[in-house]
C-alpha cells in the first residue's frame, strides 16, 4: 500500500480556522461502510441516529499549554512544542532553532521559565525545567495552546477554552481529540436522555499526530508511541453492550486506537489497563471492537485518513471526501464531522 493511494485535493479555503459559532452547530456527514451511501446531517441530529444501550466511548484527555517560545543561553531564538511530560520537572519535546541545541544547554522560556537540555531521543529532546515542582502549573503560566500548524492565527482565550472538550480532565495531550469537540451539555444530556451510555478512556495525543509520514510504501512507516488508559468501567459497560446486542461508538480516532490497541494487546479480549501503542491502522485491518466512529476530516496523505480508509473501506472514503468538498464542508481540528458505520 502507497502514500499516494490517500491523497486528495482539498481547497486551502475549507480548511476551517476557527471553531463553529457553537459546538454542536457544525455539520454531521453519515456514511454507511456497508452500502456505501451517505447522508447530510447536523451534528445535533446525533442522538437521533443511535440507539439505546450503544455505548459511545470518549477521550477524557487535556490539552495542555504546550508550546513556549524563548532564546538560548546563546542568544538565538527558539520554539519549543512539548510531546509528552515525564514526571514533576521532565519533559520530551521538540526544539526549532536556528542550531540544535546540545545537551548541557540551556533554554531560557517565556515567563521566567528555564530548561536545560540533558539529551537528545529521535526527534525530540529531553528537558528538565530548573525549579520546577509541577510541569503542568509552569505550562499554564508560561505556554500557550498548541494550535495544529494548519491553523494559522496566534490562539487567544477563545481557542483555550474551544480546542479543549467540555468533559477534558486527565492533563497531558498536546492535540485535541477534535470529534469531541462537537460535543456540548446538550448534546450529552440528549444522549442520555436516549439511553446511550457514556464512557470514557484516556489516551494522551502527541504532536506526532500532525507529522507527515515521509515513506511512500506504508510498510515502512513507523508510528509515533502514544499511552492510554482504559478503565475497568468502561470495559464493562462495552462488555454489557456485547451481551445485548448494542453498538460500540468510539469518539474519534484516538478513542478507536486506545480500544483496538486494547484488543489486540489481550488476543482481542478487551481488558483494562494501561500502555503505549504505536497502532498502524490501514486498509486491511481487522476490527476487533468498534462498531461505529465519529470522526473528523483529516488531512491528505494521514495516517487517519488511512484509519478512516480501512474503517469504511477506501473507495467508501474517497467518494464521501469528494462530496464533502462539493458540499463545501469545513475540515480538520475546528471542521465538521463524521459518523462512520464500520464495512465489515
């Protein structure tokens, strides 16, 4: 399988820079992986198309404020874009300078922040902040959101609180998981009201979600470790679900790794637990969890586009993208949505 079997041609215009007036105002595309045929919606239209019983399975993820900007000990000017924090005062992150910083530098940040580089791992340095008790209250005071690259205005208070989901509580992702942020008290309070169950898991989502994959035959491609955890009364509730015959919705791509990685880490018996995975999900790919996705669009040549693809099946996602851009639909992180019902 090819890079270039997942390429699309998407004008620069409907790329969406900014969020929707209200959240669950945005647009819902339905597409049948079975039959192939799709539908218009509104996103608010959701809980009329699911059941009682379904379990919908959301990542509970926080976005922290990741990037800070500052100089060297040297003098020149930096950009950092943390990945992952370690523990109390260490953190993996990317580094741009106009020279790669070595290990026993320092990096002196917004806010008073200081960081001093202790190595080097791949494509991300290792950081430990200099008196720091607490990773996370230092980015609040001294980062700023992590916008996609895509996105090209500076984020302000409205991007704090709209590139976070309403029901974030576990700090630690430097992405949004952007299907759920469709989702406002209204749209849950619909769903429940309908008698879906509502569940949630967490998996961190790390800037390698935006990297491009640089190889043309996909077999090469190596992705990016992300950890997750899922709950015991999660796994239960999905258990149950199985026994009554209902669907397993998962809210978006990242809540679809964290159960298939699941899956597949326990010979395809759901348990719970926590791990990294570097799950590669392509055409060929067989489901062992998820009925059901809501999902975003998502970028040519993707790593999710390829998730999506073999969810649905390629030639299902190919058509649906084309109408999309005839319909004119907004796409990625502040972009509409879709609900995706598995091919097979």
């Amino acid at each position: 399988m090819k890079l270039s079997d997942f390429d699309y041609e998407l004008p620069p215009e409907l790329i969406a820079q900014f969020p929707a007036a209200e959240r669950s105002a945005s647009r819902l595309l339905h597409l049948d992986g079975r039959s192939g045929e799709f539908h218009d919606r509104r996103f608010r239209e959701l809980s009329e198309l699911v059941n009682a019983g379904d379990v919908l399975v959301m990542n509970d993820t926080r976005v922290i404020r990741a990037r800070l900007t500052g100089r060297k000990a040297s003098g020149g000017r930096i950009e950092v874009l943390i990945e992952r924090v370690l523990d109390h005062e260490r953190v993996l992150a990317q580094v741009r300078a106009s020279k790669t910083p070595r290990a026993g530098g320092r990096l002196l940040l917004a806010h008073g922040a200081t960081a001093e580089v202790l190595g080097r791992e791949g494509e991300f340095f290792e950081l430990r902040f200099l008196d720091c008790a607490d990773v996370f209250a230092l980015l609040e005071r001294a980062g700023s959101v992590p916008l996609p690259p895509y996105i090209t205005h500076e984020p302000d208070a409205a991007d704090a609180a709209r590139y976070q989901t309403i029901y974030a509580r576990e700090q630690g992702a430097v992405a949004a998981p952007t299907a759920g942020l469709h989702f406002d008290d209204a749209m849950l309070a619909a769903l429940k009201a309908r008698g879906i169950v509502l569940a949630w898991l967490t998996l961190h989502v790390g800037a390698g979600t935006f990297q491009p994959v640089r190889v043309e035959n996909l077999g090469e491609h190596r992705m990016h470790s992300e950890w997750y955890s899922l709950p015991q009364p999660t796994v239960d509730a999905i258990h149950a679900a199985r026994a009554a015959g209902k669907n397993l919705i998962a809210v978006g791509t990242t809540s679809l790794r964290a159960l298939e990685s699941a899956a597949a880490a326990a010979a395809g018996e759901l348990r719970a637990g926590s791990a990294e995975t570097r799950l590669f999900i392509v055409p060929g790919y067989r489901f062992r969890v998820v009925d059901r996705l809501i999902t975003n669009f998502h970028l040519p040549r993707s790593t999710l586009l390829m998730l999506v693809s073999a969810f649905a099946g390629m030639d299902n996602i190919r058509r649906a993208y084309r109408h999309a851009v005839e319909q004119r639909y907004r796409f990625f992180s502040y972009g509409d949505a879709m609900l995706i019902e598995r091919q097979g």
